[in-house]
C-alpha cells in the first residue's frame, strides 16, 4: 500500500513528480483513497491484503506523530511481518528513529543533487551509519539526474541504492522545458534520455534501476489485482490488468424483471440501474429494458476506463 501521509514539504525540488492536488497540502491518500482519520488506512490495507506499506508525501518527516501513528496501527493490525519503508528528503537524527525503531523497517532517503558530489560529508552519511546502527534497512532513493555517479562512495553504508527514472510532472514540466527535456513517449510519464546519467552506477551491485514503465505497469497493475480480488462482486469479471468488467442496464426504477438468468446475488440495483455479469447482458441484452453497456473501471468503485454501449 502507498500512504501518502502530507504533501507538506520543505523543499522544492524541480523535478517534483507530485500532482498539483496533492503539492503543499496536508492531505493523506492510502493508495487513492482520500483518509479523513487514520484507522481508514486499515480498511484500505485489508481491501488489497496489503503486505507492506511505503510511507511518502511530502515530506512524512514533517507530520512524525502523524506517522507514527499509522505505523502503529498497520503493525498492531498486521503485526511485524508487515514491512513498512519510509521515504524522506530528511536525514533522520537519533530521537527520530528511535521514535521509528520497531515500527519502520526500512529507511529510504532523498539527498538533494546539489549536496551529491560531497555525500559522505553531509548530514545522510552521518543518518545512513546510525540508523544501521540501530537496526534499519537504510537506502538512498533517488531519480535519474546527471551527477548520479557522485553518489558511488556512499555505497558502502547502505542496503541499496534506488535510481528512478526521471518521470514528467505537471507542476514541473516548466522547470523540465527550461532544461530540454522532453517526454519519451505518449504512453508513461518517463522523460527521454534519462537512462544514460544512471548507466555509470548501475554497474554496481547495490544499485537498482526503476523504470517509469515498471511502475505504472507492474505495480499499479498488482496492487489492483489484489483490491479487485477482495472486493470484486460475485458477477464481475476481473481482468488481467486488475481492472473488473460488469454489465448495466438501465431500467429506471423499474421492478427487475422475472428472468431465469436473474438469480438472487447475481445482479445489484444501483441507482435505478440493473448491474450484472457482462457476459450475461450480452446474451440476453434483447430482453431488458433502457439503454445498456458494458463498464471497465479500477476495483472497489475507481474511475471508469471503459463504456461499451451495446
């Protein structure tokens, strides 16, 4: 699960990937579910069997109580097992991981580029040694900008070290123009030629490269599958995307009418609309009454991507 705990945040960072509704709000999403209270976050965690939760704004740092908070709950639901990481652009001093130690598991920092080139003598190195110390997984995460190679003598001192690749963002595609940068293509939101600032530290063992594809793709597509399966009616066709199919038709308040295929838990009213299986609208579209069509859309009540009228 992905909680977004504040889109507060000290810095301002030109490559920010964060959404214009989120930047500079403190606002909290468990995966793209607005939470109002954080005992909501559970909900969400149980929908798609959650077996982790990455914790990131913003800057979670920031909102600390807020965070400890909600690993409490996730640990005392889900008990240890449930891996937890934690994203910041902080480098965490001791009474903050100690506030930490026991309910995150993994700390993933966010060095700014302008301090990359002198990274052992920054504040990160310091943060990296201790929170080894004191029994964290510890990480630098970071996107595919030039200077990436700087990073190299740190290594020793982490677990790993993540290299995403440079996404486009709508309140930094100025700053992305400004510099010649351009989308690779229509499909993702990965910037054209980033991979060659990372080709260099990729040799190294430690380093993982993450593609823009992979997220949008892979993960979005495996966290959907996992909501769609605990939360999928009985007459909804789950795809391979995670997404689930179903039919409609509109009837309009009209009573249902008396058809052998329309067995009890086989269909739902909502909102003078007859849902079912898809497969069975198409059969049998000739004997109910209103307009009808086939939906797509994301799991649990997401956004719609696809209306077929039949």
């Amino acid at each position: 699960m992905v909680l977004f705990i504040t889109g507060r945040c000290h810095r301002s960072c030109w490559y920010c990937p964060i959404s214009r509704e989120r930047s500079g709000q403190d606002v909290i999403y468990a995966n793209d579910r607005p939470i109002r209270e954080l005992p909501e976050i559970i909900e969400e965690a149980e929908q798609m069997s959650a077996l982790g939760t990455g914790i990131t704004g913003g800057e979670p740092m920031l909102v600390l109580d807020r965070v400890v908070e909600a690993c409490t709950l996730l640990k005392g639901r889900f008990g240890s097992q449930h891996h937890i990481h934690l994203y910041t652009g902080t480098a965490p001093g001791e009474s903050e991981l100690l506030r930490l130690q026991g309910l995150v598991d993994e700390i993933r920092m966010h060095p700014p580029e302008e301090v990359w080139h002198c990274i052992l003598e920054t504040p990160y190195a310091r943060s990296a040694r201790l929170a080894k110390s004191l029994g964290f997984d510890v990480g630098i995460e970071v996107p595919s900008l030039p200077g990436l190679s700087d990073l190299a003598p740190i290594l020793p001192l982490l677990d790993f070290l993540n290299i995403n690749e440079l996404e486009w963002g709508e309140i930094s595609a100025d700053e992305m123009r400004r510099r010649g940068l351009e989308p690779a293509d229509g499909f993702h939101n990965a910037v054209s030629g980033v991979h060659r600032w990372a080709v260099e530290l990729r040799r190294e063992k430690k380093v993982h490269w993450c593609t823009s594809a992979f997220k949008d793709s892979v993960q979005l597509r495996e966290r959907l599958k996992r909501i769609a399966k605990n939360t999928a009616r009985s007459f909804e066709r789950i795809t391979e995307d995670g997404t689930v199919v179903y039919g409609v038709a509109e009837i309009a308040g009209e009573p249902v009418p008396a058809r052998p295929y329309l067995k009890r838990g086989s269909y739902q009213i909502r909102e003078g609309r007859l849902e079912l299986s898809a497969k069975v609208l198409r059969r049998h579209a000739d004997e109910l009454p209103g307009n009808k069509y086939i939906i797509e859309r994301y799991p649990n009540g997401g956004i719609v991507v696809e209306v077929i009228p039949l």
